[in-house]
C-alpha cells in the first residue's frame, strides 16, 4: 500500500517543491535576458542540469554589461 513516501508531511512535498523551483526559476528569469536569451527559458531551469548548463553558458558569454 502506497503511503505517501516521498510527498513529505501531509503533501506539502509538492508544496517545497514549488517554492525551490521558485527560488532557482525567479534569478535565471531576470538574468538570462541580460545573456541574449529569452526569459521563458527559465522555467525549465528548476532541472539541475539544465541550471548548470546555464550558468556555464553566461559565464563564458560575452556581454557589453561587464
């Protein structure tokens, strides 16, 4: 019998999932743009490899902020 493993207390693992990808989803939304890259890219930066592949690419881009 499945008994909620992994969703946290009560189903509020849904809830801590939504407020991490929050917090990875908000800085790329404002920080991709600056890179030449459209901000709707970021929502998909809440998958780990997908940030990291991010931040590899804005720290070896060349922008005129800098």
């Amino acid at each position: 019998m499945m008994d909620g493993a992994g969703w946290g207390v009560g189903g509020f693992g849904i809830i801590w999932f939504l407020i991490a990808a929050a917090l990875v989803v908000v800085p790329f939304w404002r920080l991709l743009p600056r890179f030449g890259m459209p901000s709707w890219l970021a929502i998909i930066a809440f998958i780990p490899l997908v940030a990291l592949i991010y931040l590899w690419i804005m720290a070896f881009s060349k922008t005129s902020d800098r």
